[in-house]
C-alpha cells in the first residue's frame, strides 16, 4: 500500500487578518462583525485557508472555509473545485461541503478565492459519529447510483465535466465525451502521460506502454459494447481524489451529529467504478466494500472487476509520477504490463 500525506485543514490559528471585499460582497457579509482566521494548507502546493466568522443581525454565528492561492493555477483548481463541490453536494446533500462561489480578490491583484460551508473536522468526532446517518459506503453508493445531468446543447448525458478540474496540483482536460472508453483513454491516460513528458522528460517504455494499454487494453477491459453485456455504463459523478486524506467524520451546517464526510474533491462524470481506483491505490476503504457493493453492484462483467479497478488505479500512478517522479513510475509500469498480458494481444477496437 503506497502512503500520501495529508494536508493541514483544520489546525487553526489565532492569528487574524482582514477579510478582502470581493468574498464580503459575495457572502453579503457585514464586516464589522465578521472575522477571519489563517490557517494551514489547503489542497495544492501554493494553497492557504481560512475560517471565516461572522455574527448574523439574529445573534446567531455563522462560519465559512476559504481556500485563497496566486495566479491561473489558483484559479483554475477553485473554479473546478467549486463545480466539483456543488455537483457531490447537489446529489448527496450530507456528503460535502456546498461551495459559495469563487473567484479573484479586489484587495490582492493576482490571487483567488473559494468559499464552502464550515466543515468541523475535529478529532473528537471519530468516537462520536451519529449512529442514525448513512454511512460513507450509502452516501457514495447514493453519488454513484445519481445519473448525470445531460449538458445544454447535448442529446444525452456525457462523460467529463463542465469546467477542468485538479487531482493534486494537475489540471485536467474534463472535455464532454459520449464514449467512456474514449474519455478514460484520451482525457485521463495518454492526457497524463504528456504532462509526464513535460515534468519527467522523454519515457519511451512508459509512452509505449500507455498507448498499448489505451489502444488494445481500453477497449477490451471498459469498452462500450463491452460493459453491461453492451449496454455500457451511465455516466455519474465521482470525487475523483477519493484517498483517506479526503474523506473523515465532521460537521457541515445543520448537522447535530458528525457523519462521514468528504472534500477537496476533482470530479468529473464517470463510470462509478473509476472512484475505486485511487480508493485503492492508498487502502482505507477496504472495510466499507462489502456494504457499498450490496447497493452498487459490480459492473457486469463482474470477473473483470479486478482489473478495471487496476486499470482506473492506473492514472494515479500515472498522475503522482507526473506531479511528484519517484517510484510511482514502476506501479504503473507494474499494472500495464500484468493487464496488457491479460487483455493486449490481438486486439480488434484499438481506440
């Protein structure tokens, strides 16, 4: 099991500094009795956070989470998480934070900002869940079991997303898709392996390998006329960075209990079994699996499993190897290897 490790969210300072006009105008703040507090990381590398808090003219007490980075990354990974974040919350209200809006600062040229609900994250709720909520497995059974929207101007509901998105730092092109298969093999795998060029430089056997798995493994393993005895699969929303780092027991607004919760999210509308990937690739679901396939059944052919989770593992591997180097090259080139000798040779639907 690879090890990744998580990033401050809820240790908080007691520093305070002044809240920018652009996030009081959109919350509709009073800023005489609204204050905000810095604190660590926030989900990329140039990322901090904030806690926002502000008495309401009823003498109650209201709180909101505030990403802020620099230039067009900054940008991009708020206006994608913000989507990301409304289309989980749209579909399972209790399993993340809703997103206010985002956008750039007035009083920082250069630098964005996202706003979400106030998710409590406490270390004391792990003890203390609510015995009455669903559970993770029900709540991302319930995401994953919520067809897609159809987009305006499309026919029927399409894999991708209506905005790039970020897994880690990387962006990622979400471009509208009707083929799953498609998607997975030009959007996620040869996508990532030329943003691996780009950072780690020229790979011949790793390039080779990526297209050989996305040209004859692809459409064998998750092809269209493959899945569901043909049918395919119905596009849905998944997380898209779904490891422990991402997922606890807290309290978002209205909640008298912590229930599991998730955030941070990248997500895109996908085939349900490409959340399981990165869920494995770091454990820590492995208890839950049971439950969950009891209400999201295995895609059929259910002997394949296995492997289309490896094949969804894969863009992980691809992708850290992308950010980050290191040895997140031989897992991938580990996986392609075992699934091109399983399903490589003498293939007829090379996309």
């Amino acid at each position: 099991m690879l090890s990744r490790l998580p990033l401050i969210r809820t240790i908080w300072t007691s520093s305070t500094m002044k809240l920018d006009s652009a996030v009081i105008s959109l919350l509709g703040l009073d800023p005489k009795t609204t204050s905000v507090s810095s604190a660590g990381g926030g989900g990329m590398s140039s990322a901090s956070t904030s806690k926002i808090t502000t008495d309401l003219p009823n003498g109650e007490t209201m709180q909101y989470f505030m990403k802020t980075g620099k230039g067009r990354d900054a940008e991009v990974m708020f206006a994608g998480e913000h989507e990301s974040l409304n289309a989980i919350h749209n579909a399972v209200a209790t399993l993340c934070p809703k997103s206010f809006g985002h956008g750039k600062l007035s009083d920082a040229p250069g630098r964005s900002f996202l706003v979400t609900d106030y998710l409590d994250l406490s270390s004391r709720f792990s003890a203390s869940k609510s015995p009455d909520s669903m559970t993770l497995a029900q709540k991302l059974a319930k995401l994953h079991t919520t067809p897609a929207p159809m987009p305006e101007g499309y026919e029927k509901p399409q894999f991708g997303f209506p905005a790039p998105t970020c897994c880690g730092d990387m962006e990622q092109d979400n471009t509208y898709t009707a083929s799953w298969a498609d998607f997975y093999a030009n959007r996620r795998l040869r996508f990532i392996a030329a943003q691996s060029r780009k950072s780690n430089g020229a790979d011949q056997q790793l390039d080779q390998l990526v297209e050989q798995t996305c040209a004859q493994v692809v459409p064998r393993l998750i092809g269209d006329d493959h899945l569901n005895g043909g049918k395919g699969v119905t596009p849905v929303v998944v997380h898209g960075d779904l490891w422990s780092g991402n997922s606890a027991v807290g309290k978002l607004p209205g909640m008298e209990k912590p229930e599991d919760v998730i955030f941070d999210s990248s997500a895109c509308y996908a085939h349900s079994e490409f959340e399981l990937g990165i869920m494995k690739m770091f454990g820590g679901y492995s208890g839950m699996m049971e439950e969950y396939h009891k209400l999201v059944p295995k895609t059929e052919p259910k002997g394949e499993y296995a492997d289309r989770v490896a094949l969804y593992e894969l863009y992980h591997h691809l992708n850290h190897h992308a950010l980050f180097g290191g040895g997140y090259r031989s897992g991938a080139m580990s996986i392609m290897k075992n699934l091109i000798s399983k399903y490589g040779k003498d293939s007829k639907n090379e996309l």
